[in-house]
C-alpha cells in the first residue's frame, strides 16, 4: 500500500509543480495588485501542499520521525518567511518571496532524500535549514540597508580591494576541492568567498560605470574586472570566473551601449577559451568528457555519465521519492543536485524548476527597467544576470548541454555559502524593488503638485477674465476657491 501510495505522490508533486509554475507567469498578465493577491496566495497553498505530500511520501518510505519533524521545521521556517516580509517590507516583490521559498523546499525535499544515505542521516538537512535561517535573516536585514546607504555607488575603489584580495587570498591559501581553489576551512565551517565576492563584484562595476562611460574609465574598469577573472583562473575556478566575464560584458554593454565593446569582449573570451584549454589540463578533461562521457567513462567522464544515466531512468514523471538510486551520481547533493531530483521527481518536474527561476530573472529584469538611478539599474542587472547565468550554467553541465563548471544551483543545492550568497542577492533586489516604489511616489507627488499649480493658475486666470463688478465679487470669487479645493482633494 506504501508502494502506491508513493507512486500516485509522484505525479500529484508534478501537477502542484505545474501549477505552481502556470501562476509565476500568469501573474505578469494582471495589471493591478489586487489581482496578483489571488494568485500569489494560491502559490503558497501549492507550495505547501508539495511540501506536505513530499515529506509525506518519504516518511511512508523510511518509517522515520526524523523525516516529519526536518518538513514540519521547514513548513515553519517558510511560513515565517512569507509572514516577516509581508509585515516588515508590504511593498516587496511577493513573487519573488514565493519563488525563493519554493526553490528551498524543492532543494530540502532532496536533501532530506539523499542525507538519509550519509553516515549521520538527515544530518545535511538540518545543516541546511540552519543555513536557510541564516540566509533568511540576512535577506530581512539587507533591503533596508539598500534604502538607507545612499552613498554605495561612491565606494567604487572599496569593492574592487576588497573583492581583489579576497579572491587573492583563496589562489594563495585556499583548500583544494575538485582540482581548484575554492574555499577555506575554518574547523566545521567551509567559507567559499567567490559566491559573496560575485556581489561586491557587481557593485563595482555598477558604481564605475555610472561615474563615466568614457573610454579612458571603462579601460580602467576592463583591467580590474579583467584581474578578478584572472585570479579565478589562477584558481582553477573556471565557472565562477565565466560568470564574472558574462556579467561584466552584459553591464558594459547596458550601461555604453557600444556594441564594439560587446564584440571585443566575446572575441576576447574566446581567445582566453582556447588558451586555457591548452594551458590547464583541467579544462581538457572536462572537455573530452563533456564530448564522450562515455568513452572516458573511467575518468573525468564517470560524472556526467551517472548524470545522464540517472536522468534518463527517472524519464518525464520520475521513479518516486526513495523509489531510485540518485545517491549513485557523485556530489549529488551539491553540484549535481539537479540530476537527482530529475531521477526521482521527474524531467516535468526539473522543467518547472528551471522556469521558476526565469520568472526570478523577469522580475529582476522588470525591476531593472523601470529603476531610474544609473546605479540601481546597473546593479539589479548584474546581479539577475548573474543568478540566471549560474542556473544555466549548473543546468546544462549535468544534462551535457555544455561542459561541467562545477556550480551550484542557486537555494537549492546544499551549502553555506551559496545559500547565504544567494539569500543577499535576493535582499538586495528586494531593496531596488522598494527603491523602485519610492521613486514611482516620488514621480506621483512630483505630477500632482504640478498639476494643482497648474489647477490653481487656471482657476485664477478665469476668475480674472470672468471678474464681475460691484458686489457680486466677493461671492464669486468664494465658489471658485471652494471648487478649487474640492478638485484638490478629489486628486
């Protein structure tokens, strides 16, 4: 009976998941905020209910308390989530809010999945719902911090040491994982620094090139962008360096709009390409795996194999929570976390994963546009596209669509550091998105103090051209001023 009931979960999962998905997107269709509220709490319910049923399924297969007590902790945790923001920052993107927590409880379901192989069960889960609080607390602290510090596009210089040396300091002393520098290991905690340094990054080149966009600056900009890039390749970090060379050119070219830019840099990242591929054995592993997994099956290509195996047994609909063997694909629960929740959950269910984060990236793309200060814009920019580029970049690793970087998937793979990255780079949008409603008010007061001047002028030039003789002056002139102020109060 357990058996079946874990076999209709599965497609239940899917269809809350499809749903889920129809409103990320059928949001953007309605015009006012009184129509998104609907929608936005129906999102809640479904994610809730995958919760549930998720969690559900995986207790009916492992008969363990511990499963309940790690969903019912989550359920807790995200419901105080959309609670807190709706209390202390009414005006944010509540869409944003909703994807956020969805994409963390499709990470925990598959978490909880695969810790319960490890040596200490469900111990990865409760590492990462600690880190899910922590994340949480700095996204609540970090918007007002956005509308407050006025004068973060004048520390240009400031991001660019402190990025500089951090990523400096992980190529000198950092620990080897995976055949890069990557993190350091301070006892129980493992600090990756490129995952905050990404945001510091941003910042500075936003906080650049709004100061000028001549060339002499964008040369000065281009040769320290160009130094963390190198840093990182030093360190053999070749994903995080691609996403700090595609972030600066996309805000390069934003921001000069000069398309020789654009294909300077392009041609100059192909050239870099083709260097490091005859320089670093590294990249020429993961390029011959990436050609024929198969035929290097033994070597760099053992990973993508077991992804592409584990992908193709789970098919559209997925084996079931417990129902496969995900715990086969090597870091699973890190950088190949997307390729276990495909095997168990289903490709529909992975295809929906990956539109909700492209309905983040419209968000942020939206909050971008209509964002007035240079910098703001420039920020949001670059930090969407970096979020969205890290997505495609995880995504098409596992599946083979382009060689492995060895990157997490943004809230959803397990680790510290990515999650607390991630949780600030969603503070900060959430921040621009409430800078965005105070420059709207800002530009609605501006237009209704204009308009009752111009209200006021009027009724006074025809008071003057209509001005009667004798007594009945004064009460004309009453009525007029009456109706002046009742238009006044009716704006």
């Amino acid at each position: 009976m357990a058996n079946i009931i874990i076999q209709l979960s599965k497609y239940l999962i899917i269809i809350l998941m499809a749903a889920y998905t129809f409103s990320c997107f059928s949001i953007f269709t309605r015009n006012y905020e009184d129509e998104e509220t609907p929608v936005l709490i129906r999102q809640d319910v479904l994610m809730f209910l995958i919760l549930c049923t998720a969690f559900g399924a995986m207790y009916l297969a492992e008969e363990d308390m511990r499963i309940l007590f790690i969903g019912a902790a989550l359920a807790v945790v995200l419901l105080a989530v959309i609670l807190l923001y709706n209390l202390i920052y009414p005006s944010v993107s509540r869409l944003v809010v909703n994807n956020m927590c969805m994409l963390m409880t499709a990470g925990m379901i598959m978490i909880t999945r695969l810790s319960s192989d490890n040596p200490s069960p469900y111990g990865s889960s409760v590492r990462q719902l600690i880190f899910i609080i922590l994340g949480v607390i700095f996204g609540l602290i970090v918007p007002i911090l956005i509308k407050k510090l006025t004068f973060l596009e004048q520390w240009t210089y400031i991001y660019a040491a402190v990025g500089g040396a951090a990523l400096l300091a992980v190529a000198l002393f950092g620990g080897r994982s995976g055949g890069a520098k990557l993190s350091f290991d301070l006892g129980p905690v493992n600090i990756q620094p490129s995952e905050f340094v990404k945001i510091i990054f941003v910042f500075f080149v936003a906080a650049s090139l709004k100061a000028s966009v001549e060339f002499k600056n964008v040369v000065v900009t281009t040769a320290v962008a160009a130094a963390h890039v190198l840093i990182l390749v030093v360190s053999t970090d070749l994903g995080a360096a691609l996403i700090f060379f595609i972030v600066y050119l996309v805000m390069l070219y934003v921001a000069t709009r000069q398309p020789l830019y654009a294909l300077a840099g392009i041609a100059a990242g192909c050239g870099a390409a083709v260097v490091g591929y005859h320089l670093f054995s590294h990249i020429r592993v993961r390029v011959e795996a990436w050609q024929d997994p198969f035929a290097t099956y033994s070597g760099g290509g053992y990973q993508i194999a077991q992804s592409l195996f584990g992908i193709g047994t789970g098919s559209w609909f997925g084996t079931g929570l417990f129902q496969g063997q995900p715990g086969s694909i090597p870091v699973s629960e890190t950088d190949f976390i997307f390729s276990a929740i495909t095997e168990e959950m289903g490709v529909i269910f992975g295809l929906c994963l990956i539109l909700v984060c492209v309905s983040c990236y419209i968000m942020f793309l939206n909050i971008a546009m209509e964002l007035r200060d240079p910098f703001y814009k420039l920020v949001a920019l670059g930090l969407g596209t970096c979020y969205i580029f890290q997505v495609f970049l995880q995504v098409g690793g596992v599946t083979k669509f382009i060689p492995l970087t060895g990157l997490t998937l943004p809230l959803v793979s397990y680790g510290g550091s990515s999650m607390l990255s991630t949780m600030i780079m969603f503070g900060i949008i959430q921040g621009l998105y409430i800078v965005r409603e105070d420059e709207e008010e800002k530009i609605e007061r501006k237009k209704e103090r204009e308009s009752r001047d111009v209200s006021g002028r009027t009724t006074r030039k025809k008071a003057s051209e209509n001005k009667p003789r004798f007594e009945e002056v004064p009460k004309q002139r009453t009525r007029q001023r009456k109706r002046a102020r009742s238009k006044q109060r009716i704006r």
